[in-house]
C-alpha cells in the first residue's frame, strides 16, 4: 500500500510538471500529410425475415454492429428510428422494405 | 504505446504490494478481444480492436463510421487522455482517407469584408494558443439510461482531456474582417453525407460565443499533430461545451447573417429545456433547445465496480473529475450512501476546463460497500442524485455510485 500512495504522489508531480505555460509552446513546425484506411465492417445482418430488407438499404450508410449493439427497444422506437433515416438522412428506402426492416428490428431487438 | 507499459507496471507494482490482489483495477474484460460494459438490461459486450489508424486499442462500438470509446481505465493513467486512446465518433462515413497537408486550405467567408483563405502554414504564422480542454460527446454514458435510448450505446468512454494548441477563433475571424448584423459562425468540416440530399454535418455557435477569444481553431492535440479520426488538421476547440460542436477536419467557416436554420444545429443534439435536462418517458409537448454548457461530473478511475478490498485497512481511492464549462472547486466522497461527505483532495491545476485529479484515503468496515462521488464546480454547481432522462440520452450526470466488498 505503501508503493501506492508513492505512486499516486509521483503522478501528481508528473502532472504539476506539465502544467500549461503562459505562452502557447508551439511544438509543431510542419504536418505529415495522411494517408490511411478505415476498416469497412462487413457484417451482415443475421438471416431470417426481413433480413434481404435490412442488408440492402441499411448498410451502404454504416456498418451491422451499430443496430446489433442496441438494447431491446419498443417497437414504436424501432419505427421511428426507420423513419428517421428516410426522412432526415433522406434513405432511398420504399414503403415495402422499410415495414420490413421494422418487422425484422423488432424480431431481434424488440422490447415491451 | 507507453500507455501499455504503464499500465503493465501498475499490476505489476499492486502485486509485489501484495494487496487484494488485482481486482482492485481488474477491468470487466471478458478474454483480450472483448468487454462488458455491464450496461443495464444487456446487450454491453463489445469487441476490442485494433484496426483503426493511429489508434491503440479501443472499445468497437460501430466501424462505419467510426465510434470508438476510451478503455476507462486510461483515466486512471494521467489527467491527459493519450491521442491514440482518445475516443472517436463521426455522423457520416464519407471521411477522407487521405489529406495534403500542403493543399489543405480553410476557407472563411460569407458575411464577412473580405473572404479569406489560409494554409496551415498561414496558421502556423499566427499567434499561437494553447488550452487543456475536456472534449465529451454529448452522448457519453447514453448506455447508462433507464429506460434505454437508441443512439451510440456509450459507456463513461466518450470523453478525453487535451491539451490543445492553434490560433482564436476570433484572430482567424478578424483577418476576413466581420461584418455589421452577423449572427452566428457555421463550421463545416471535410467530411460529407453518403446520401446526396442528406444533411451535411455542420454546427454553428453564436457570434459573440464565436468571438470570446477562448474558442479556438487546434491544429495540434498534446503536442502532436491531429489524428486523421479526431480531425486531422484542424479542430475546433470550443472549450465547457459538448464535443459536437468541435467540428474535425476543420476547412469552411461562414459568417452568417440570420440564425443557422440547417439541421444539425437547429433540429438535431436538442435537450429538454429544465433543469439537468430531464424529462418524463413518453412525456410530450417539452420545449427542446440545442445542447450547450457541459455539466459537472467525477469517477473513481482506480476501483472497479465489484472489486475486492481488504477491510478495515487503507484504500487510496483516486479519480478524475471535471467541473463542465468551469472549474472544480471540490470533489467530495461518500461512503454511507450520501448521509455524510469526505472533502477529497485535488490534483494540480492544468485549467479550469481540464480533468482534475482527486484522491483520497478511506478505511472500509467489512461488508458490502458503495462510494459515491460528487464534484461541485467553481460556480457551485453540483451533480444530481438522481440520474436524468431524455429521449436521446445526452448530458448524463448522476453522482456515480461504485459498489464494493470488503473483506
């Protein structure tokens, strides 16, 4: 416990070492341009009813794991968040697969 | 990097310790590729990953675009969030990969005498500012709401502190010289909407807000250029405000002359206009206005919830603590539920929109134990007992509440 407390008293010294100066010290002198990829994500939605709907309108914005991670959420929630991304993030989604996509969200994800 | 090392000699100092063995920083991973987030009502897993540029290990919440949350115990490391841990959430996918430095330009214009262009060596010529700064989604702790909210299913995650470092906002302003009747200054970044007619991700703040000389245009995050997934090059600063504000990749300011009528800052990230925020469930007919000042809050970074304490023996409690758009003025520790308080004391000062460390020594009696913390900022402001709701799960701020066993 001992060691501990000299721990914590050692981070706080780091700390007050590097407290801002009065002046902006400018450490940048240059920018490396960047040239990166950005993972994908190709998980598909799980088979089952609905699931052709969902794959096809869903993922050309963003990956599965985003609705995958949500809890159980009521149907009416479900709805409007289909309805959301027609009408606000303008999806191309007919009246067909979006009652779809409701149907199979609430399958998998539905709560009272 | 050197965030792993230091986390590697923390275990391995606790064990020659010799004190309740590791569970006392025990974090709730479940095998080297996944985390519980323990949210309530489930669904909290998450895998780990590794596969983000510029990023060391972080928590997967969605991979296009990405969401990608701290490992909470980063905050127990230091009061600066180190820049490849530092979370990361974008609206939209269509995110350049790839950026000039030497072509990038940033562009003001609109209601302005004279438009002006500026290359970051333009900027790197200009007076230089720097500030510790607190950057926190607006939606950071969003998995914690009962009843649950959809949205990004954050944990305590969503939030870093830096030190951030490039020109006012207000300089960069005055080179195009603001005209008479300006209203509001709109930031729009590199980034653009998948779908053609979908909203552009831009936000806007009032002009006068825009021009306090404190919101700033970084070029750098602790000392080091931006990392493509947290702005690269330039970010907006926009210090005690939510991070959706602080627009990444930073190149188009306009000058608006009538309020910003464009969705995401006239209809999206709206809070109930109360007190913390809160509404009923299912509650109609509640004016909703745009989210702004951040809000106090505090954690114990160095007790995982269900960890094992020796009883009756001193425990070194430590954790960060910010005080929202102001300072800490003090962090207080409850071991009986809230009937009584422990003044905690507090780390060095780095400014006041920066974390603040905090710690304080405890002895627990054997049994089932609870510490709650509460940080009261410098205009006394405090965090509620009882945690708020709205609809989109933003400005979570309940006293947290971590339960023990000392034994």
């Amino acid at each position: 416990m001992a060691r501990l407390i000299v721990r914590a008293g050692l981070a706080l010294l780091c700390v007050a070492a590097t407290l801002p100066a009065a002046e902006a010290a400018n450490t940048i002198r240059t920018f490396k341009s960047v040239d990166v990829d950005l993972p994908f994500g190709d998980r598909m939605f799980p088979d089952g009813p609905g699931s052709d709907a969902i794959n096809n309108n869903c993922l050309a914005c963003h990956s599965a794991g985003m609705v995958l991670n949500q809890p159980p959420l009521p149907r009416t929630t479900w709805q409007s968040e289909v309805t959301k991304m027609r009408a606000v993030y303008k999806a191309p989604i007919s009246d067909e697969d979006a009652a779809s996509i409701v149907d199979y969200l609430t399958r998998i994800k539905g709560a009272n | 990097m050197r965030m792993f090392n230091e986390a590697l000699c923390r275990r391995t100092l606790l064990k020659r310790a010799g004190i309740a063995g590791l569970s006392l920083l025990s974090s709730s991973a479940l095998a080297d590729d996944a985390i519980d987030l323990w949210l309530p009502g489930g669904v909290g897993t998450r895998a780990m990953t590794t596969a983000f540029p510029d990023k060391g290990r972080m928590i997967l919440q969605r991979t296009r675009p990405p969401l990608l949350e701290t490992p909470f115990e980063t905050f127990d490391n230091d009061i600066f969030t180190p820049n490849q841990l530092f979370y990361v959430r974008w609206h939209w996918s269509n995110i350049p990969s790839n950026i000039d430095a030497d072509a990038f330009r940033l562009t003001v214009h609109g209601h302005v005498n004279t438009n002006v262009v500026l290359s970051l060596r333009d900027l790197l010529a200009m007076p230089a500012v720097d500030l510790v700064a607190v950057n926190q989604c607006s939606g950071n702790s969003r998995g914690f709401f009962q009843p649950r909210v959809p949205g990004g299913q954050w944990s305590n995650g969503s939030m870093g502190n830096a030190r951030w470092t490039g020109v006012r906002l207000k300089d960069v302003l005055d080179r195009a010289g603001v005209k008479s009747g300006a209203v509001a200054v709109r930031f729009n970044g590199l980034d653009e909407q998948v779908l053609p007619d979908g909203p552009d991700f831009m936000k806007s703040l009032a002009i006068d807000h825009a021009r306090d000389g404190e919101v700033m245009i970084a070029y750098a995050m602790n000392g080091q250029q931006l990392p493509l997934l947290n702005g690269f090059p330039l970010r907006l600063v926009v210090p005690g405000w939510y991070a959706t504000y602080w627009v990444k990749m930073l190149n188009d300011i306009e000058v608006l002359d009538g309020p910003d009528e464009s969705f995401w800052t006239k209809s999206a990230y709206l809070i109930p206009d109360t007190p913390g925020a809160t509404m009923t469930p299912g509650e109609t007919g509640v004016k909703m206005v745009p989210i702004n000042r951040m809000v106090p809050r505090s954690f114990v970074t160095n007790l995982a919830a269900g960890a094992r304490v020796t009883a009756g023996a001193p425990l070194e409690l430590r954790g960060i603590a910010f005080g929202g758009d102001t300072g800490v003025k003090n962090v207080d520790v409850s071991l009986d539920r809230g009937a009584t308080w422990l003044a905690a004391s507090l780390g060095a000062d780095a400014g006041k929109y920066s974390f603040r460390r905090w710690q304080l020594s405890v002895t627990p009696s054997r049994g089932d134990q609870a510490i709650m913390i509460r940080c009261t900022n410098s205009e006394g402001k405090t965090q509620p007992a009882e945690a708020n709701w709205n609809p989109s799960g933003f400005m979570r701020n309940v006293i947290e509440i971590t339960n023990f066993v000392a034994a």
